[in-house]
C-alpha cells in the first residue's frame, strides 16, 4: 500500500511537471508572437513614413514609450504612491 501510495505521488508530480512546462511554453510562444508583432509594426511604420516623406518615431522616443508602458505593466514593488 505505502508503495503504491509513493507510485501514485510520483506520477501526479509527473502530470504536474508537464502542465506546468505546457503552460510555461504557451507563455513564452505568446511573448515571442507579441514580439513579432511589434517589430513587423514598427518596421511598417517606419516604411509608411519615409514613404510620406515624415519624420518617423525617434528611437529615443520609441524607447521612452516602451519604458513608460513597461512601468505600467510591472509596477515596482510596494504599489503607487
């Protein structure tokens, strides 16, 4: 009985190490689309705007954003103040 106890722990940790590396590996391919995106986005908007003949977004600026937008999804520990 205690052996078949210990085969079954073994096993539902087996299961649970699989569904946590499916769901790390979910998260990881969203990331890498969402980076996609974003690249082929920026690379499009670029284009358009030579193509118009404007200024495209500054990298600076570009970088401020992505910064000031990164800070809204991960607030620093402690909350707002």
């Amino acid at each position: 009985m205690k052996r078949a106890l210990a085969y079954l722990a073994l096993f539902l940790l087996t299961v649970l190490e699989m569904t946590l590396g499916l769901i790390a590996g979910a998260a990881a391919m969203v990331s890498v689309i969402t980076e996609m995106v974003a690249r082929a986005t920026a690379a499009g908007g670029d284009n358009f705007a030579r193509r118009v003949r404007i200024c495209p977004v500054s990298p600076r600026l570009r970088t401020e954003m992505a910064n000031v937008l990164s800070g809204l999804a991960n607030p620093a520990a402690g909350g707002t103040r």
